[in-house]
C-alpha cells in the first residue's frame, strides 16, 4: 500500500516527466519538418553543388587515364577565366629533348557553371619564363601525391560552361526520364585553348558517369537525412521511456485511489496536483464510509423502533379482553409495519386494563389454540407458566410468541399438504371413473 510520502515524491517525477516529453514532442516535431518538408530539408542540407561533382568525376577520370602519373588538383574558384592562355601561347619547347612532369588543375565555379582543365608542365632541365607556382594547398588532390610546391608553366586549358537545364538533371529532387527531351539544349560549351598541344596534355574523350555525378550532388543531403533519421528515432526513443515512466507513476496512483473507491481519470492526473488527489480520494472514502455508518444507524434506529411498536402491541394484546380487537392487533403484528402498528397502539392503548402476568400470559397462550390439539396446548401451557415463575413475565412471553409463530408456519405447511393430496386423489380418481363409465 502506498503512502503520502511516496506520493509527494512522485508530484516532482511527474513534472520533469511531462516537461521533458513536451520538449521532446516539440524537437520531434521540428525534426519531422526538417526531415519530410522539401524546402525546410533542402535548406538544412545547403545548395546542391552540381559542378563541384562534375569537376570532382573529371578528375578521377584524368586520374585513371593518365594512371595517376602527375597530380590532379580541384580548385574551387568563383572567377573562372582562361589563365595562363598568353603563358600557353608563349611557351616554346621541345619534348623530344626536354624532360618535364605534366600536372592537371581543374578549376570550377556554381556560379559561373563553368570547369577548366588547366594542363601545367614542369621542367626537370631548362627552367622556362612564365612559370606559376602549384601546390597541393591549391585544393584536393586526385591523382600523384605533390609532396612540395613547383613551378610549371600553362600549357593549354579547356574551358567548359553547362546549361542550367543539365544542371538541375543533377538535383537530388529531380528525377531524368530517359530519353532526355529537348537534348539538344542539354549541351555543354567548350572553348579549348592549347597551342603547345601534343596529344598526351589533354583529355577532352573522358565520358562522366552521370549516376555517379547525382550520387556526388546528394551526399551531403542524404548524410544531413541520416542524421536527422538517427535523431528522431532516439527522441522516439526518449519519448517512449518517457511516457512509459509517466504512465507507470499513473498506473501506482489509479490503483491507489481504486482502493478507495475513487476513479482516477488522465485528465485529472495531468492537470492536478498527486497530493492533492490522494487527500480527495481519502476524504471522499471516509465521506462515503460515514455515510453508510449514518444509514446502519438509521436501520438500526428503524429496527429497535419496529421492536418497540411491537413489543408495545403485545403488551397491548395481553391486556385487552375484547376478541374482536385482539384478532384487529395480532393481524397488524403479522403485517409488522411500524406506521400501523403505532396507529393501532394509540388507538386502543386507553382500552387495556391492569392485569396479572399470569392473565396476560393465558390471552397470549389463547392464540396458540387454533394451531394445536389440546394435548400440545397443555403442554406448552405448562411450559410457559413454569418458565414465568422461573424467568419471569418477559422470557415467558418470548416463549409464546416463538411457539405461535412455529406452531402457524407448521399449520399452514399441514394445510398446504392436505390440499396437494387432495388434488392428486382426485386426478387419479377421474381415470378410474371414465374407465367404469365405459
């Protein structure tokens, strides 16, 4: 059984309990619309980067043709110009007597659209003019490790602008159909610039993997979903305990207040105090306990009255002679209703006389003749008579009282009885007279 004390303990429980799941409910709520809103989900996850993975794909690709002989360097760079084209035009030298090391510099910009492949070559003999300094700081590299900066002059670049509508194709909320309508428009722009070209400086045949591009785009937003996806399946987690500790400590308190008789609703237990409930609870048990003590007392109260009528009535009955009045007396004992047994005391209380207990218990055993054979009668005569000299008028008196009631049930028992034989004798004596009569 629980007590006061460790029901204070639970008010505070439940407070936390009920501020935390509120908190949770609402951070799960913002959650779901970070997860499953598109513009809230695509805000959170950043603007898609389409030609940061075009750039990224041409450089694996440079990378596994030239089977990562020099470096391949990404450079991310909102101004995207032709650099190094003057550089390009200017550069003289003969490949057949000078050694050089060939390094790729793709360089993109979202705003522009545009990638350019810069091929660079650096001299081991010869140092030429127009030299710019690369290293692997510049950005990411894909291709030979560059363990320290070089100087290597420009020898050609490839300057490619995508389309918008090739562009969007790369969206994690776009889905292609193929075949792509209006593929014509989906073209991209290339100017390419290489006066020393040789064959073994560009790479403009690399085909990208278009999957792989879209892959590249939704990494990020699909890592942002997982997290988001993680977070809310442990706050639903949290939740779960949660509620389930809310709903525990209700559980305790309903089968506390069923104890007395008290019905707890949810309502209640969210709104009110548990204190305060379990003092309700107490004083409406000891409110309900009273009132069934007030009704065994006025049961009780009506019982002793109904004794009192009655006893007064068979005093009543003892002292009056006249036959017609004691028969109207002993009938409102039978029916044992206070109001009339009262009424009927009242009416006849002035008739009674002053007798003896010897004349009130003779009337009293007077009443027993219609029930009994004279033997019997004598018999409980003497019985009563003694008992009055021994015990005195009252225990007398209880004894006829209690033998007229036994002594009428028996009668009426015996008349029932005799009225079943009767019926069964003359059902078996209507077969025996239809078989004379034929």
């Amino acid at each position: 059984m629980l007590d006061s004390a460790q029901i204070e303990k639970w008010q505070p429980q439940k407070k936390v309990s009920l501020l935390l799941i509120l908190c949770t409910a609402i951070l799960l709520s913002a959650l779901l619309g970070a997860r499953f809103l598109p513009p809230i989900n695509d805000w959170i996850s950043g603007p898609a980067e389409p030609v940061r993975a075009i750039a990224e794909q041409l450089a694996k690709g440079v990378a596994a043709a030239t089977g990562k002989e020099g470096p391949v360097i990404v450079i991310h760079s909102e101004n995207v110009t032709h650099s190094g084209n003057q550089n390009c035009q200017n550069a003289q030298h003969d490949s057949s007597t000078d050694y050089y090391v060939t390094l790729y510099v793709i360089t993109y910009s979202e705003q522009s659209r545009a990638v350019c492949l810069t091929t660079y070559v650096h001299f081991l003999r010869n140092q030429q003019a127009n030299t710019v300094l690369i290293s692997e700081s510049m950005g990411r590299n894909y291709g030979y490790p560059l363990p320290a900066p070089i100087k290597a002059m420009p020898a050609g670049n490839r300057l490619t602008t995508y389309p918008q509508q090739y562009l969007l194709l790369l969206h994690w909320r776009t889905t292609p159909k193929f075949p792509l309508q209006h593929a014509q428009e989906l073209y991209a722009h290339t100017r390419h610039y290489a006066p020393n070209e040789d064959g073994s400086t560009t790479h403009a045949d690399l085909e990208l993997d278009f999957q792989q591009m879209r892959a590249s785009v939704a990494a990020r937003h699909n890592a942002v979903n997982r997290k988001l996806m993680a977070t809310l399946g442990l706050l639903s987690i949290v939740l779960l305990i949660l509620s389930g500790w809310t709903w525990m400590i209700f559980r305790s308190l309903q089968g506390y207040c069923r104890s007395y008789d008290f019905t707890l609703s949810p309502r209640m237990y969210l709104r009110d105090n548990l204190a305060a409930i379990s003092e309700l609870a107490r004083r409406q048990y000891l409110a309900q306990q009273q009132e069934v003590q007030e009704q065994l007392r006025s049961q009780n109260l009506l019982k002793r009255s109904m004794e009192d009528a009655r006893e007064r009535l068979q005093f009543l009955l003892e002292a009056i002679a006249d036959e017609n009045i004691r028969a109207e007396i002993m009938s409102c004992l039978e029916r044992n209703q206070p109001e009339e047994m009262s009424a009927v005391y009242q009416q006849y209380q002035s008739q009674a006389g002053h007798k003896t207990h010897e004349e009130k218990l003779s009337l009293l055993l007077e009443s027993l003749k219609p029930y009994c054979s004279p033997e019997e009668f004598e018999n409980h005569r003497n019985d009563s008579f003694a008992l009055l000299r021994q015990s005195g008028f009252r225990e007398a008196r209880n004894l006829v009282v209690s033998l007229h009631v036994e002594l009428r049930a028996r009668y009426k028992k015996s008349v029932e009885e005799v009225s079943t034989t009767q019926e069964l004798e003359e059902k078996q004596r209507e077969p025996s007279e239809g078989i004379d009569g034929q």
